[in-house]
C-alpha cells in the first residue's frame, strides 16, 4: 500500500503521477520509442513530402494534367510507394509501442494508484470534487474502438475503481510528444498554458470566475488554466470513470481544486450561464459531427453573457494544402480515430453560428506555444506583431470559437 504520513499522523497524498517506476529497460524504451515518433513525424515526414513534391506530385500531373485535387487523391497516389508504405508502418507501431512501453510499471503499480485516487476521493484536501455516474451510457464514438490505438480507451474498467486507462495515458502521452515537444521556454507550454496566456495578455479585462474543460481525460488541459486564472474555479467533464478518478487525485495531489464530473457534454447537469470559459482541446476531431453540433449548442447554454468559449482542434482541411491533409488524415485510417477527417472538413465558424452564436463573434485563430518562444516574443505575438508557426508537432495551435 502506497501511504505517505504527515506529521500529524493524517495521510497526505501521493501524487499519483509519480507512483508507477520504470525499469531501466523500461526507461529507456520509453526514449527509444519517443525518439522513434521524433523520427517519424519529423524526419521522416520532411523527406517524404519531399519524395512528393519531386516524384509523386509531377508523376500524377503529367499524367492527369493537373496536381491531386485533395487528401483522398493524394493518398492514392501516395498508396502504391514504398518510402510511404514503410513510413506508415513505422508510424502504426511507433503508436502502439507508446502505449505498450508504459503499460508494465502502470500494472505493477495498479494496486497503489486505485489506493492514491480512493484516498484522494475520501479526503479532497484541495476541496475539488469528483462526481461519477455509473449509469451513463458511454457514446458509441468512445466504446466501439481503441481511439489512437489505446488499449482499453478512456472507458474501460478492469477492476474495481480502477485507474488504469487514466495512467496509462498520463505516461503515454509523455512518450507520444516526449521528444517533439522540445520547450525552449521551460515549465511553460502546451495548450491550455497557451491559450490562458494569450487571453491573459490580449484582454486583460477578462477574468473568468469558472472555467468548463469538455472532454477532459486526466485534466492535462484543465489544470494550467489554474497558472493563468488562480482565482478560477475549474470544471471538468468527460464520460470516462477511470480518467477522471485518475484527474481528481492529480489535481488534489497538486494542490488544485478542480471540479470533475462524468457527464456527456452533449447534456450537462450545469445552470444555464455558469461558466465564463468554456474550453476543449483534441476532442472534437474524436466524435461524431453530429454530437460535435449537440455539444456546441450545450455550450452555448451554460456559457454565461460576456463568457468566452475556444477549442483547440486540428486545422480545417481548407486552411491547409491537400498533401498536409493527407499527412494529417492519416489517423483517419490507422489510428482508430474514424471521424477525424470529417470533423477536419467542417467550417469551424459555421459551427459556433449553427450552435446560435454570432458570425461577427466567432473566429479561427492560430497560436503558438508557448513553449516555443520567449516570454517577450509571446506578448508580441498576443499584441498582434507576429504570427504564429505553421501547424507542425506541437509548435502552435488552432482555435475556433466565439464570445457571447
Ligand atoms: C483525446 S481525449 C481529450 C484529451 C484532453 N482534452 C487533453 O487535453 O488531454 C478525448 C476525451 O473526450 C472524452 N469524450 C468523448 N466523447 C465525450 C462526450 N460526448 N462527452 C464527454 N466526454 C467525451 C473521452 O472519454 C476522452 O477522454
């Protein structure tokens, strides 16, 4: 049993991040296969999109008498060549070996994260809540298949109270971006750091009392938002019990009341205007667009007047060329995210308008990461004197939403 003791005798919590312990040989496949996605995303995609534009691009035009129209014609064409075909095997089980290289010091340690997010559960000293419903009907767009190759989902439950699937994606996910994610700017970064600062910086005024994280999992992009906002309360949603066990632990353990619930964002049990920031980030592209259309109409409803909402999401197919929707559509197709490339294809504004939101309040933007540029480069480009990277592992992010 994994019990720390206070002085006073009381239990304090452990933080539940740091409770499974790799091997050595477990450490360094972890390196081994965060370096292997490094390769593959980065290296490898740059002479690939080069094998296209000098071979595969002229072929298909002398052929065809024009370029590939769009992603699926460049698959096509992509289809038959071998740089491809490897590069796409390599990605697949770059994938699978995230997951699988982690899920041994998560299993050995299964006894004591379900005792870290029980004691966390009975004591929330932080005074965050954790309010689960067993009897919720988790969405066919979680429970049919393995979204990115996970095994288990966000869902699943193999023992009592379990944590599982909650640990295995913490650590994964350091695995997945472990080493393409490289912060010039240390301890800052990533979505919700970013997008909290850059409303910070661009609206000083706006200081939101409640913040809504749809779609949460384990609270990766709910927590920064304390940095940003501390005097927030935080709030945050998804249908899977042992992702959000696992986040109320991680945010007790961290000092930081957050506020999760196991709800369908499609129809949430929240007032009507109770939150002043209403946030997702990679969600939408993992369900269906029609239960995208139902969650941004709740949205709309629990966003308070003067309240902001803005999901972080992967860039329209429009604003992109049809080689790099090609690249992106790829997990469309081997990654067990079937409604990626329709989401890609909707008008992120027209969405907000048909969710009852004004064209004139609605937007899409891109920013950077902040981890990516300096403090001062990162106020100019908030000020409107830079633009942000192009959409590439990590170095910025695109935004749609609106204001209220
Ligand atoms: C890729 S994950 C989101 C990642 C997370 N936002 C982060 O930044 O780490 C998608 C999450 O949405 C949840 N989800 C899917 N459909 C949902 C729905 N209709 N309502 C609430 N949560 C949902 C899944 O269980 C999963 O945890």
């Amino acid at each position: 049993m994994y019990r720390e003791e206070k002085a006073s005798g009381e239990a304090a919590l452990p933080s539940i991040d740091s409770i499974p312990r790799a091997t050595h040989d477990e450490a360094a496949r972890q390196k081994y296969v965060a370096f292997l996605r490094k390769f593959v995303m980065a290296d490898l995609a740059q002479d690939m999109r080069a094998i296209y534009d000098k071979a595969i691009e002229p072929t298909f035009r002398a052929k065809n008498g024009e370029s590939p129209e769009d992603a699926r014609a460049v698959r096509k064409a992509m289809e038959p060549n071998t740089f491809y075909r490897t590069w796409s095997s390599l990605r697949y089980n770059a994938q699978e070996m995230t997951w699988s290289s982690v899920q041994g010091e998560v299993e050995r340690a299964l006894p004591d994260l379900i005792d870290a997010a029980d004691q966390a559960a009975g004591q929330s000293p932080a005074g965050g809540t954790l309010r689960l419903n067993p009897d919720l009907p988790i969405p066919k767009a979680v429970s049919a298949l393995d979204i990115h190759l996970m095994p288990g989902c966000f869902h699943t439950e193999y023992l009592e109270e379990d944590v599982a699937v909650g640990a295995v994606y913490a650590h994964g996910t350091k695995v997945f971006s472990g080493a393409l994610k490289m912060s010039k700017n240390p301890g800052k970064g990533g979505v919700a750091d970013s997008i909290g600062h850059y409303l910070k910086l661009k609206y000083p005024n706006f200081k939101p009392k409640r913040i809504l994280d749809l779609g949460c999992t384990i609270g990766s992009n709910l927590l920064p938002f304390h940095r940003a906002f501390p005097d927030a309360e935080l709030y945050g949603v998804d249908v899977g019990a042992p992702v959000l066990r696992y986040g109320h632990a991680r945010a007790e353990s961290q000092g930081i009341a957050a506020h999760y619930s196991q709800q369908n964002a499609e129809s949430m049990d929240f007032e009507d205007g109770m939150f002043d920031l209403v946030v997702s980030s990679f969600f939408f592209h993992e369900i269906a667009v029609p239960s995208t259309k139902k969650i941004l109409k709740e949205v709309n409803r629990v966003l308070a007047p003067g309240g902001v909402t803005i999901h972080m999401e992967l860039p329209p197919s429009k604003a992109m060329d049809p080689y790099y929707n090609f690249f992106l559509d790829w997990d469309a197709y081997h990654n067990h995210e079937p409604h990626y490339a329709a989401f890609r294809q909707q008008d992120p504004v027209g969405l907000m308008t048909e969710a009852g939101f004004s064209a004139e309040s609605s937007s899409l933007i891109r920013i950077p990461d902040r981890g990516g540029l300096s403090d001062e480069d990162f106020a100019a480009f908030a000020r409107g004197e830079s633009e942000a990277p192009q959409h590439s592992n990590f170095s910025s992010y695109y935004l749609f939403g609106a204001g209220k």
